[in-house]
C-alpha cells in the first residue's frame, strides 16, 4: 500500500488543473440498469477540453475500472475503488493484495449461520448468481468478483436481524455502507478518505462531486458542490450537511443525463466554459 500511495503520488506531480471532479459510477455516471454511460459524454469532453481532472470513486473493485478508466479516456487520473479501501494510480493497473478481503470473509464465517446466511455476499455467490443479481455481463461480474478490500451483498433479512448481524462486525471492525444496489462491508474506508488525499495532491481551486447512494455522500459534502444524482430505485438521500447554504444540488434526471445536465450547469456557474 505504501509503494502504491508513493507511486500514485510521483505519478501525479506533473498534472495539475483547475477542476477535479469526483463521481461515483453506477446509478450515478452510468445507468443503473442497462450501465450505459453516454448520456454523459458531452460533459465528459467539455471536461476534457478544459484538462479539468474527472476520478472514478465507486466501491467497484480494480479490475473493473481499469478497463472502464480506459474507455473513458480518463487514465492520466487517479480513481478510488472498493469504497475508498483502494486507490489505482494514474495510468496505473496496480496488483492489490488481497489479504484484508480474505480476513473479511474469514470474520463472516465465524458469525452464527442463522444471521450469517441472510447476507447474500459476492465471495459466497457463483458467478452465475453474481450475474442474477447485478444484470451485468459474465465478463463483467467476473471482473466484480476480483475483490481485495470488501464485500458487497444483498441483505435478506429484517432490519432488527441486520442491526444484530452489523453489531457483531463492528466488534471485529467491520463497518457496513449502502451502495446504490448492494450492503458493502469492509474494515472503515470511506471514498472520502482518498478524495482527500487527491484534492491534498492536485490542489484543484474547484472541486464537484456526484453520486446517488448513502456510501457518496461524506464525498458530496466535502466537494465545494456536491450533485445529488436522482434514482428512482431507492429512496432519496436525506437532507445532507450544507444544503441549505447551497453546495449541494439535487438533479431531476437519473443517472448519466442527470450528469451532463449538472456538469453543465456548475461549468457556467463557476464560468470555467
Ligand atoms: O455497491 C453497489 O451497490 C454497487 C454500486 O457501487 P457504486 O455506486 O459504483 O459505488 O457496487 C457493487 O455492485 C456492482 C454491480 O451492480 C459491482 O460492479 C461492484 O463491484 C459492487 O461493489
């Protein structure tokens, strides 16, 4: 991890920019059925055009934004995955140790059947039941199941049974957040961790975020605007930290058209067209 982070930041010494902006992916800058994400590519190079940095922050794992990374033309950025637990350095496709995943289900075995098998994990599923669930492409669930730092899931249990199930992680620290479709569990990282650290490495003057789900929104409050992307398949975010003084907006549109619309929008606003 330590040659990683000192890779990432001697990668990153040259780059510099006025914007860097922050998004999550699923539900977010890609469709959360049909993971379509070219509604957004008018604002993804009026960004490009302005060399305005874009870094992906999803709890996808490596192997799956390496490719997407590339598609997007967005390499020369770092990205966030797992939930903050992992940084990939610009143009970098690092090899993570997977150790703190092994860990994680070796504490999920030790927890009573009862609770434990109304958690539906990743690690647990065949690839066959990963696609069921996420409507992805065996390429891609295959890719989802390459995980080093946490483990999503679906919860099939009631509420009081899962406020049990989270007791007995926390113990072991473990910290469970919800993501646009799945419970993700991992030892305490947050996207805003790396957020952090970037913002600290690039110095941008303005910084943006976008995402839709609970595990966004420490991002979005730390952003100076932080975008609420509408889904219809969740309930909506709760009022978040700032928004009555106006650096968060809330998007009526879903998904990537909800992107472009806000991207343009706050490009105006801070006249950087
Ligand atoms: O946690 C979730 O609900 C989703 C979406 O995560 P983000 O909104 O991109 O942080 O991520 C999980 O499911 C995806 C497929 O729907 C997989 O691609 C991810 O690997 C998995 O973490």
């Amino acid at each position: 991890m330590q040659c990683q982070l000192r890779r990432f930041i001697n990668d990153s010494m040259t780059a510099t920019t006025d914007l860097i902006v922050f998004t999550d992916l699923d539900g977010t800058l890609i469709d959360h059925d049909t993971y379509d994400w070219s509604p957004a590519q008018p604002a993804l190079s009026a960004l490009k055009g302005m060399s305005a940095g874009v870094v992906l922050a999803s709890s996808k794992t490596a192997a799956e934004i390496i490719p997407l990374r590339q598609t997007l033309g967005l390499h020369q950025w770092p990205a966030i995955v797992e939930n903050g637990a992992g940084i990939l350095s610009p143009n970098g496709a690092e090899t993570q140790d997977a150790s703190q995943y092994n860990e994680l289900l070796s504490i999920l075995t030790k927890i009573p059947p009862a609770l434990r098998d109304l958690f539906r994990g990743f690690g647990a599923c065949s690839p066959e039941q990963v696609i069921d669930m996420t409507g992805l492409t065996a390429k891609a669930a295959q890719l989802a199941k390459q995980r080093m730092f946490s483990e999503p899931g679906l919860w099939l249990g009631t509420d009081m049974q899962k406020a049990e199930f989270l007791k007995i992680l926390t113990a072991q620290g473990v910290t469970a957040q919800q993501g646009g479709r799945f419970l993700s569990l991992s030892f305490g990282t947050n996207k805003v961790d790396q957020m952090r650290r970037i913002i600290e490495t690039y110095r941008p003057k303005h910084t943006i975020a976008l995402g839709d789900a609970p595990n966004d929104v420490k991002m979005l409050e730390h952003a100076e605007f932080g975008v609420v992307i509408a889904n219809p398949h969740r309930s909506p975010l709760p009022p978040l930290t700032g928004e009555e003084d106006g650096h968060i907006l809330r998007t009526k549109a879903s998904g990537p058209m909800g992107w472009n619309m806000a991207i343009h929008d706050l490009l105006d606003r801070l006249e950087l067209h």
